[in-house]
C-alpha cells in the first residue's frame, strides 16, 4: 500500500530538482521610481519578469527580455536601495557573478557643471548626510552653513571616514568607456528646460545639455538653494582629498553601492562592474535675483523632468547595447581596461 506521507515527500524532492537554472544577466539597470524605469521596460521590451523576495512591495518584479538585460527598481530612498539591491544580489534566482550595474537616475544639478537634462557619469559617490549640523542661526558667524564633518572642529576640516559609507570610487575603466560610448549621443530638451537655462548668465547652465563626467553627492534631504549648494562642492572636495567635482545630488548611490560592495566581498557581484549615471532634472541653486525657497518649492517649473529621464536612456542605452553587442569583449571585464 501506497504511504501519502512518502508520496508527497517525493513529490517535493522531484519539484526542487526541477528549479529552474539562474538568470544571468548581462547588464542589471537599477531605477529607483516607476518614471526612471519606464522608458528602459518601453524600449528594450523588458517583459519577463522574476518576483523577488526582500524587493520593494511597490516594485516586486525584476523585469528582463532576451538579450539579458535586466532592470529592478528599488523603492526612492536610502532604505529602499540599501535593502531592495542587498535583497537582489542574496537571491539564488539570478546569477550576477559576470552582471555589469548600471543605475540611472534623476538628479539635481549644479548649474556651474551642467543643465537641465545634463547626464553626468561619476566617478566618486559622496555621501552628505553623514555630517554633524547646527542650525545655521546657532552656527559661527564665519561658517557657511550649520554643516561640518563628524569629529571635526570646522566646516573646512576632513572627518575620519568612520562609517565606511562616506566616500567611494567607481571603477575610472568603466567611466572612461562609457563617457566615450555616450558622449556624442543627441539628447533632448523640453520647451519649459530650454526658456529656463537661459536665466543662467554663465555656462554649462545657459547652454543645451551633453553627457559629462562629474560626481554625485547622496543624501535622504532632499535641499536646495546656495549656501547648501556651494557646501557641497566643499564637501564632495573635502572626501575626495580635491579630486572630485560635485554635479549631480541625489538619494541613493551610496546606499546601493554598500549593498553591492557587500555582495562583492561575497563573490556574488563584481564591484568593479558598476556605472552610475544621473542627469539633471532641476538646478540646485536658484538663477541671479531668483528666490532660494522658489527653487525648491516650484522645482518642477524649470521643465527638467522629461528630458532627465529621455537623458539618461539615451547615454546610457549606448553602454548598454555595447556591452550586449559586444558581450565576448565585456565578459571578463571593461574593454581595454
């Protein structure tokens, strides 16, 4: 006589034997919001797609088609892209040993280093929250802003990287590669962006956008004007011992690149296989006789939005489509690198 228990015991074995083998993705983009992932989904036809446990509840699913490109969004936020990217690269489901990162985002942007629809490749991610602060009015009359490094005696005074997450470099290899691969790519303006630069009288904010090399600064709030501004170029000179150039702010580069260094140390990522490319969706500091709080509160007057997003699948569809193309020469590694 047949025993059930046995039977659905070796039901169960025959199932797990048959598991499908893990996705390899060539090229995983990582989006942060619906808006930054539409045009990729769009275009590249990513529609298979793999839930995965640990994703953000608003974005469940990696989405891939068959040329191996993959994308996944994480939820905004440095919590959301700590967790949603740590959750991915732990996942059984997909093999990225080989896989080429590439995020692409929205940004703000400094006007003294780009424009509205500006995508700027880094190469160092700040971060910018991890600061001591006072409030400004309670600051030194000689200090800029309330801001200063963590166990500093000034604003002006590099802090000891204690957390780990202040500062990292992205491979310069890949950043090379993808500047050249990009930086003839046409890219687009809205009627809105266009009128807006103009009130910039001075260059790169009064011109039309092209792709750039500069670097990003990461921080949960989200501000703007100035003061705040030029104590990010500080900030970003300060962590970098003078090497990096502040362009582009945002949420969440740091937190994504920790998740990944993680995985790295792991074997399960390679680490020296990420590109990060924000482009510029509002200028971080008003234009001359403009209001600071205007620039912040009617951000999305300046029109940066739609071009930013069409920006970024542009330069960075062309890494991409060469690293798919092109898949012998980037297997084991950036080419020429």
């Amino acid at each position: 006589m047949r025993n059930p228990l046995l039977t659905l015991a070796l039901g169960a074995l025959l199932s797990g034997g048959a598991q499908a083998a893990p996705l390899q993705p060539k090229v995983m983009l990582i989006t942060m919001f619906g808006p930054e992932a539409q045009a990729w989904i769009e275009r590249l036809h990513l529609d298979r797609k793999t839930a995965v446990p640990g994703l953000s509840a608003e974005y469940p699913d990696v989405r891939c088609n068959a040329q191996q490109v993959c994308l996944m969004t994480t939820g905004m936020g440095q919590t959301n892209a700590a967790a949603s990217t740590l959750a991915l690269t732990l996942s059984n489901q997909f093999d990225l040993r080989h896989t080429y990162f590439l995020v692409a985002g929205i940004a703000g942007i400094n006007p003294h280093e780009g424009t509205l629809g500006t995508p700027a490749w880094a190469h160092y991610l700040v971060e910018f929250g991890t600061q001591w602060e006072l409030d400004s009015r309670d600051a030194p009359k000689d200090w800029p802003t309330g801001y200063l490094g963590i166990n500093t005696k000034g604003p002006n005074e590099k802090p000891p990287l204690d957390y780990k997450t202040e500062v990292f470099e992205l491979n310069p290899a890949l950043q090379a590669k993808a500047y050249a691969l990009s930086a003839k790519v046409a890219l687009s303006e809205s009627k809105e962006s266009a009128a807006w630069r103009q009130h910039y009288p001075y260059a790169p904010a009064n011109q039309a956008p092209v792709v750039t090399r500069c670097d990003t600064l990461a921080g949960n709030t989200w501000y703007s004007g100035t003061r705040l501004s030029e104590r990010a170029e500080v900030w970003t000179k300060l962590l970098t011992d003078g090497k990096g150039t502040y362009c582009t702010t945002q949420q969440e580069d740091n937190s994504t690149y920790e998740a990944l260094l993680r995985a790295s140390r792991l074997g399960r990522v390679d680490i020296q296989r990420l590109a990060v490319v924000r482009a510029g969706s509002d200028f971080d500091r008003p234009y001359p006789g403009y209001s600071e709080v205007d620039n912040l509160l009617k951000y999305a007057d300046q029109g940066g939005f739609a071009p930013a997003l069409e920006n970024l699948y542009r330069a960075g569809n062309a890494l991409v489509q060469d690293i798919t193309g092109n898949w012998a020469q980037w297997q084991h590694g950036v080419p020429g690198a």
